[in-house]
C-alpha cells in the first residue's frame, strides 16, 4: 500500500513578482536556468541566489525572457512547501541527519547559470541557529538566529526513504507568512 506523505504545495498568494539578480543589467540577468532556485530578499523589491547557510526566503517560479529598467523579472514562491535535498548540518555539510521539525537553511548552492539537476536539488543543512533555542547558549548569535527564525522553512517530511539522511529528499514548508 502507498505511504502518505506530505508534498510540495503552492496556492494562491504564495507567488510575487518581483526583480531577480544580483544587480541591474545584462552581467547580472538571469533566465530559465534559475527556475526553482532558492532566494533571499537583497534590495528594493529584488531577490538574488541564496548562498551557502543563507536562510531561505523562496524559490524562483518564473523568469519572464524580458527585463524591466534593466533587472529581470520573474515570480518567486514566498510560501507553502518545497521539496528538497538534505545536506546534513550547516556546520559540517555531508555528514549528520536532519528531522522532522529541524529548521533549515541553504546548503551548497548551484552556480548561476546552471540548471538545477532536478526541482527538488535545491540543497539544504540543518541550521545551526534553531529558533526556540535558548539565547544564553549561544552568546553574541543572537541576530542569525533572529533571521532563521524570520524566514523560517523548517522540515516537514522526510520523504520516502523517511531518514534526513545526506542525499535524500524531502520537504520543507514556510513556519511564518512572507514579509
């Protein structure tokens, strides 16, 4: 008999368009290449590519083949689910589990201009900061765990080999409503 599992989910008021890139012009355009690709917020109404233990703010949608004062335009999803790929911790990529409830944040990134292998190959680590932590133990780390916790996407399946192990997939929801 099938197992019930929980899958990506994307409804209505889970899209926005907005600018994407780096930067304006043709060096920091991006295109079709990016679709699904994990985001965060860098400027005035634009997101850019996550990097390595940035916390994830969505995922690209679309990319429209035209660009707007000379940014690309496109649609990112701020909310519901994602599948992905699990990394381990953000500490020691490749090696560790992650769980049901672990909030995470981006792991190794692919390049732009590469395709993702697959809609789920976004890669993703435990974060080291887990909201809900007690300040005290982590002295000083008080503002990334305050990001974490703002752009929480936290693990909500462990997919069908059900482990978190490194190299399987998974899925991960958005905890609070986009900004």
């Amino acid at each position: 008999m099938a197992k019930f599992l929980m899958k990506e989910l994307v409804t209505d008021g889970d899209i926005v368009t907005a600018r994407l890139g780096a930067g304006s012009g043709s060096a920091n355009n991006i295109d079709d290449k990016e679709v699904h690709k994990a985001v965060k917020l860098v400027a005035d109404s634009r997101y850019d590519l996550c990097a390595a233990g940035d916390p994830i703010e969505g995922f690209i949608a679309s990319v429209e083949s035209a660009t707007l004062d000379g940014y690309s335009i496109g649609s990112v999803q701020v909310e519901g689910r994602k599948e992905v790929t699990f990394n381990g911790l953000q500490t020691t990529p490749g090696t560790g589990t992650i769980a049901v409830g672990d909030y995470v944040v981006m792991g190794a990134a692919v390049a732009k201009g590469t395709a993702l292998a697959a809609s789920n190959s976004n890669n993703v680590t435990k974060a080291t900061m887990q909201p809900g932590v007690t300040a005290a133990t982590v002295i000083g780390d008080v503002a990334p765990m305050l990001k974490v916790a703002m752009q929480a996407w936290r693990v909500v399946s462990l997919g069908s080999a059900g482990t978190g192990a490194v190299g399987t997939t998974g899925v991960i929801e958005r905890v609070n409503g986009a900004a």
